[in-house]
C-alpha cells in the first residue's frame, strides 16, 4: 500500500513538473523570500567589503536569545571569532543603549 501512495506521488511529480518546463513559466510570481525568518534587516547593510568590515568589527555580548534584537540594530556573526560584531563602520551606540556592548 505504502508503495503505491509512493509511486502515485511521483507520478502526481514528473506531471507536474513536465507541465511546467513545457510552460513558459520562468520563476514563480511573489516576492522573494527574505531570509530563513521572512524578515529583512534593513540596518544590518553593509556597503563595500563587507568581509572586511565583519573581520575588522567590534565584537559584542549577544545571548542567543537576543540574536534577533541584535541582528535588527545591524550585527552580523563572525563565523571565524564565533561572536556576534558590530561591522566596522557602523554606530556602535544603538548597541551600547541595547546592552550588548
């Protein structure tokens, strides 16, 4: 039973995705999807070298908790150093005021 539930669904698959190459469909319509949360953190641009700018930033106390409130003020992770920073360049104070400095 469980094979034929199976075989039926990758049938249902194949047709549909037949049915799509043969449109001229090229992406869905919509907007595109901002990230794993849905949100866009419009303070945490970077302009230019944006490594740079993580590399050289000001690390920060950030529980994992408050990784959100800190990703909304414009931290980004150091995967390198492992911490949260405050990309150089960047205002520390809203930082300062939110206790992660």
């Amino acid at each position: 039973m469980t094979k034929r539930f199976v075989d039926g669904i990758a049938g249902t698959v194949r047709k549909d995705v037949a049915e799509l190459k043969a449109s001229s469909v090229s992406r869905m319509e919509g907007d595109a999807p901002k990230g794993k949360t849905g949100k866009s953190y419009e303070a945490g641009r970077i302009e230019g070298d944006w490594k740079a700018a993580i590399e050289n930033g000001t690390p920060l106390k950030v529980s994992f908790d408050k990784r959100e409130k800190a990703k909304e003020l414009g931290a980004r992770w150091n995967a390198d150093k492992k911490s949260w920073v405050v990309p150089a360049g960047k205002d520390p104070e809203p930082f300062r005021k939110a206790g992660f400095l």
